[in-house]
C-alpha cells in the first residue's frame, strides 16, 4: 500500500476523521460544528457564511475584518479614498 501523507497541522492527540476518496484513505483534523477558522472557537453564536464554507465567531469575525482593511489599503490605497 502506498502512503501520502500531505503536510496537516496536526499534533499527537488530535481527533481526526478518517473517510474514502476514491482509493485514497483520507486522515483530516477533526473540526467541530461551528467552529470558527480564525479563533477555532465552537460557540452557537458563531454564524457561517458562503453556503457555510465559512464560520466566524464574532471576535474572529473581526480580526478578519482588521486583516482584510491592513492587507488590502496598502495593495489597493484607492479603496481609501471616500
């Protein structure tokens, strides 16, 4: 049996999910419901956008907010002008 293993941030004690794809056995980082990807906090007032490929808590909402104004002013300083 070949094995491939693709770089995954994971640590000795991690849940993860293990599923088919074809041939290929597929280990992944087990990731609850609801949690977000910038915070990796599980809360139920965490919301999920883009058909749900994303979920924030609020916090991670705004750091992304933060993060998306810094990156984009500096490649795009006419978005600043109002």
């Amino acid at each position: 049996m070949k094995i491939k293993l693709k770089k995954q941030q994971l640590k000795i004690y991690d849940p993860v999910e293990i599923f088919v794809d074809g041939e290929k056995i597929v280990l992944q980082k087990y990731k609850a419901a609801q949690e977000c990807v910038v915070t990796g906090e599980v809360a139920p007032e965490n919301f999920s956008l883009l058909d749900g490929k994303l979920v924030l808590s609020l916090e991670g909402a705004e750091r992304l907010m933060k993060e998306l104004e810094d990156s984009l002013s500096v490649k795009y300083p006419f978005l600043n002008e109002k």
